[in-house]
C-alpha cells in the first residue's frame, strides 16, 4: 500500500470537498453553532413556557357543588384559578385547552365529610400538558388544605395534639453530585446529538465523492488514473473520514463551551436552584470525542458504500435518508428513561456509544465497558471499510448505468 499515492488522492479530493458549500455548512456551522442555539434557545423557551404557565391564572370549571358552598367559594377565591361557567362539554373545552381542569365535587360533600364519611372528588384533565396538569395541582392542593383543616378542627375537638395528622417525616436526599444529577438528566442527548452530528458531517462528502463523481462524469477520469484502486478508496474515505471528525470535535468543543458558559451564568445571575446545572470538563470533551472516532469511521465507510450504488446525488440522498432513521434510533435510545449499559447493549452498534458517552458526561468511566464498547466499535468499522473497498473493485457499482 502506498501512502503517498493516498496522501495525493486526499489532498485532491480535501481540496475540492473544502471548496463545496454544503460541506462547509454541514462539517462546520452547523456543529460549531447547533449547540449554543439548543442549549440557550430550548432553555430561554422553557424558562419563558414554565413561567408563563406558573403566572397565568387556570382557567377550570367546577362540576356539582352547589350544596358545598365552603369549597366552591374557595375555588373561586383563589388568585391562581379562575372559575369559568359550568357547561355540558367540558371534556371538549379540555381537549381544546379552552380550559385546563374540571373538578366534580360530588352531592352533599361538605356534609358527608362533616360525618366523617370518605367522598371522592374527581379532577378532570388533560394528562402530560403542562398547564393542565398546573390546574390539577393547584385545585388538589385546596382539597388538601381543607380536609387538614377538618382534621386540625376535629383532633382540637377532641384535645389531641395536630402532630397526629404527620405522626413522622419521609426526606428523600440526594447523595450524587449535582454534576452526575444533570448528566443523567441531558447526557443522552448531547451524546445523542455528538452522534448525528457525527453522520451528518460523513453524508455530504460521501454522496459527492462517490454519486457526485458519476454525476459529473470524472469517476471514469479518476479511475485511469496510475493510482491503484484501493489507494482511491482509502484516499477518498480519509476525507469523508476528516469531514466527520471535524464536526464531531467541533461538535464536542460547542458542548462543551455552550454548558460552561450557561453553568457560569446561571450561577452568576444566582439561577437553577433546583434545576441541575451541567458542567463539562476538558476530560468529558476528550473522552466523547475519542469514543466518536470509530463511530466517524463506520459512519465514513458506510455512507460511502451506499452512496456509491447511486448514480446520482440526488438518488444518493434517498438512499441515504433511511440510514439517518437507522441511527437516530439507537442513539435516542439513550435519552430515555431506565436504560442502563450492559454487556448486551454494548454490542449494539450506536446504541453502545450513545450509553457510553452519557456515562462518561456524568462523570463514570467503566473501563471494561469502553474497552468492549471500542473494540467492537472498530471491529464494525473495519469490516464496513472492507465492504467499501470491495464495492470499489466492483465494474458493475461503479459504472451502473
């Protein structure tokens, strides 16, 4: 194998992927600014959502009560509710976020409570919206303040102490740090996004270096040249290669800088009480970017591979398209709740890095697991790279007509 004769195939085809605008975008702006905008635009919304739903009255309706006049007027007393009139279709009303909540007081509340009997009061709501399930909390919470105000009057009745209402405390105290708190809660999707950004700066140098030679013709040119095909390959694979570690390093640094100077500001302005603040260290960076080497080179060799059985770019983007389905899937299986690495899952292509990386942004480094997780990495890289030169050797791939 000759280095040199590598080496000039990529620096030719560097030369002219630098100069493609859509490479450009998709291995540098887009990695380089896709982190600040998330994390100070999803976070400036949130706070502005959350706040504007904790400001805002509830709209809700009340149901029945009309022989509980205590409860009813403390509904409608309260500064975070706002009592519409009663209607037959408040299921529809809910549904249409006209209103957040119906409570169904039911017949003769207040006095069957008085004698001690257990009524049950039905909240009506829209599960998982926000402003909804707000409405419901606010409504049980007045519930919740009348009956211990009936049981504080009744144990007073009888002279005993209101200690009997909470005969003992329950504290759940947080041991971990905060910095382990917030990586479990966003690491999955950083690493998450580090991984498409990581595909995403592969798929246009390999669609141009492989559909986008036949397109244009010169994919014939190239191949006479006296460069042996398998120089070719390794040529224009190193520079899929470069383009999908540049985005993946700048992809890191973003993180890295966009977390720091929230946590810093945040702590600045004396925010996120409550709310765990990430912060990613030189190390982190490090560590996520060399698990993201061997995905970059799968990612390289495969999307190469694909792209060259299409014979235009355009055809090349439709077959491309399902492959980002195909990794978004496993890599977004990190985000959710409950799934932990194993030695199973570490088999798993993507599915391993995504875990990994979200174990080292909060901070645990399983050393067996990387070691397994980067062998087998490779392994799937190697053998896609193989795949790839071998589609090469191929008459029949490369001049399909």
């Amino acid at each position: 194998m000759s280095l040199r004769n590598i080496g000039i195939v990529y620096r030719k085809e560097l030369t002219e992927a630098l100069r493609d605008r859509r490479t450009l975008i998709s291995s540098i702006l887009i990695p380089l600014f896709l982190f600040p905008v998330l994390t100070f635009g999803i976070g400036y919304a949130f706070v502005e959502i959350a706040g504007e739903a904790t400001r805002e009255p509830s709209k809700i309706m009340i149901l029945g009560g009309e022989d509980s006049p205590n409860v009813v007027q403390g509904l409608q007393d309260a500064k975070n509710l706002r009592v519409v009139r009663r209607s037959p279709d408040y299921v529809d009303l809910i549904s249409d976020k006209k209103i957040r909540a119906a409570v169904d007081i039911p017949p003769g509340f207040q006095s069957s409570v008085a004698r001690g009997e257990h009524p049950e009061v039905k909240i009506y709501i829209f599960r998982d919206d926000l402003k909804s399930m707000l409405a419901a909390g606010r409504i049980e919470k007045l519930f919740t303040e009348y009956r211990d105000a009936m049981v504080r009057d009744r144990l007073a009745a009888e002279n005993l102490p209101a200690s009997l209402m909470k005969p003992f405390d329950i504290d759940q105290q947080n041991v971990v740090s905060d910095e382990k708190v917030a990586g479990e809660s966003y690491g999955g999707l950083i690493t998450y996004l580090v991984i498409l950004m990581c595909m995403t700066g592969a798929m246009y140098p390999a669609m141009d270096l492989t559909a986008g030679e036949k397109e244009r013709g010169t994919m014939e040119t190239i191949l006479s040249s006296p460069v042996d095909r398998m120089h070719l390959v390794f040529g224009k694979f190193l520079v899929v290669l470069t383009a999908s570690l540049a985005t993946a390093m700048l992809s890191a640094i973003s993180m890295g800088g966009s977390f720091a100077i929230l946590s810093s500001f945040a702590r600045g302005q004396s925010m996120g009480e409550g709310f765990p603040m990430l912060t990613i260290h030189l190390k982190t960076v490090i560590a996520v970017f060399v698990m993201a080497v061997p995905v970059a080179v799968l990612f390289s060799a495969v999307l190469m591979t694909i792209s060259l059985f299409a014979k235009t770019f355009k055809e090349a983007q439709s077959y491309l398209t399902p492959m980002t389905f195909v990794v978004i899937i496993p890599a977004i299986a990190a985000v959710l709740p409950g799934i932990e690495l194993s030695s199973k899952l570490a088999l798993v292509p993507i599915l391993n890095v995504s875990l990994l990386c979200k174990e080292l942004v909060t901070g645990t480094y399983h050393w067996n697991y990387i070691a397994l997780i980067f062998f087998c990495t490779c392994l799937y890289a190697g053998v896609a790279l193989f795949l790839a030169v071998k589609m090469f050797q191929r008459e029949s791939v490369l001049f399909s007509s």
